[in-house]
C-alpha cells in the first residue's frame, strides 16, 4: 500500500511541476489554477493514507484547509489582490494552528515568530527600492508578514523541540514558502527581474512538500506500530 502512495506522490509532484512552469510562460490562470488543485488533491490523498494507517486525523485536516485556503488564495490572487492576500493569510492562521496539533504552543514559537518578524518588516518598512504605492498595501503587506513570520516560528520552534521527520518536512516547505512570498513583494513593488520566476519555483514546490508532509506523518507512525510489533514479538 505504501508503493501505492510513493507513487502518487511522484505523479502529483511531475504534474505540478508541468502546470507551473506552464504558468510561468504565459499558460495564464487555467494553468495556475490546475497546479494550485493539484497540491490540494495530493493533500486529500495523503489524507487517505493517514486514515488507512488510523493516526491521530487533528493535524492531517486542519492542513487540509490551510493548503485549500493557499489554492483558493492562489487563484483569487490574479483576480484581486488584496481578496487573495486575505485567503492567503487565513491560510497562514489554519498552518499555524495545523503546527500546533504536533506541538503546544510554547515561549519559542514567540521567539522565532518575533526574529522572523523583524527581518521581514524591516525588509518591507525601509527598503528604499520598494514602491508599495500606498500607506495601506504596505500596511497590508506588514500584517500579512506578521502571520507568515509566525507561521514559520512556529515550524522552527516544533522541529527545535522534536527533530523528527515530520518537523523536517514542515521546515523545508513553510520556508518555500516564506521565499515565494518574499520574491512576489520583491516582483509586484520592486519590479526586480527574475523574482517572478523565483516566487513561482519556490511556492509550488513548498505546497508539495507541505502536502507531502501527511504522507511523511502518517510513515512515521507505521513505523512506531511495527517497531512495537517486532518489540512485543521478541518479548
């Protein structure tokens, strides 16, 4: 069962990858909107495995509603800005919470929050460089780097207090998406060449492997149940 799984894995992460290099020359919102479905479906089918291998279901779905809030926030992102900021920052709030069934909230989660908090709000508030047009898309763009920052505290402070794989998983994919959230700023009001590209070569891939996280949580515990087969055996 668990080859079954693998390969679903490797089929939707080939598919992602078509459908965002197809957006990144000019496939449009059809093939935005396809690669933002694609890691959703992939969470639903890791979600699955995580029934089949009877885990505890608190963290597999509160993931689930983030990563349909990063579809949806994905796609309302082309046709309003500030509507798919919005979802995309809900989503944000559902990861954080999503962290929080693998570890209580805790005096670290604040101190990573805070440091990840002053880089990017000094990166928004005093870069010269950066037209942000308005008092309020910068004020937007100020909350919306709070929640994220936050989010990604919180992915560090769990994987500081446990180094397990699941943790791992979630670091690596919170990061990406951190780092496309940065290059879209850097794109959309510093008009820096390539950042596009970077933003969309980090977002997609860090949904695959926040998705790809279930599957990693789910092994996880299998392997917990067969070590304690095979300790129950030998006693």
């Amino acid at each position: 069962m668990k080859k079954t799984f693998i390969t679903a894995n490797a089929i939707m992460l080939m598919l992602i990858l078509i459908f965002d290099v197809w957006y990144m020359f000019g496939g449009g919102l059809f093939a935005k909107s396809i690669a933002s479905i694609m890691f959703v479906v992939q969470g639903i089918i890791n979600l699955w495995y995580c029934i089949k291998n009877k885990v505890n279901l608190k963290f597999p779905i509160w993931l689930i509603v983030a990563l349909t809030c990063a579809m949806l926030g994905d796609i309302l992102l082309v046709l309003n800005f500030y509507a798919g900021t919005a979802v995309f920052a809900i989503g944000h709030i559902f990861y954080f919470v999503a962290y929080c069934m693998l570890g209580k909230i805790n005096g670290k989660d604040l101190i990573c929050g805070i440091i990840i908090s002053v880089f990017a709000l000094s990166i928004i508030l005093f870069t010269p460089f950066l037209d942000f047009g308005s008092t309020l898309m910068q004020g937007v763009c100020c909350v919306y780097a709070l929640i994220i920052s936050f989010m990604v505290g919180k992915a560090i402070s769990n994987l500081l207090k446990d180094k397990n794989s699941t943790n791992i998983t979630i670091v690596i994919g919170s990061i990406l998406f951190f780092i496309s959230d940065f290059m879209l700023m850097l794109n959309m009001f510093g008009n820096i060449p390539g950042t596009n590209y970077l933003c969309l070569g980090t977002y997609y891939p860090g949904q695959f492997v926040l998705a790809l996280s279930l599957f990693i949580y789910a092994s996880a515990n299998d392997l917990k149940e067969n070590k304690y087969t095979i300790l129950s055996k030998v006693a």
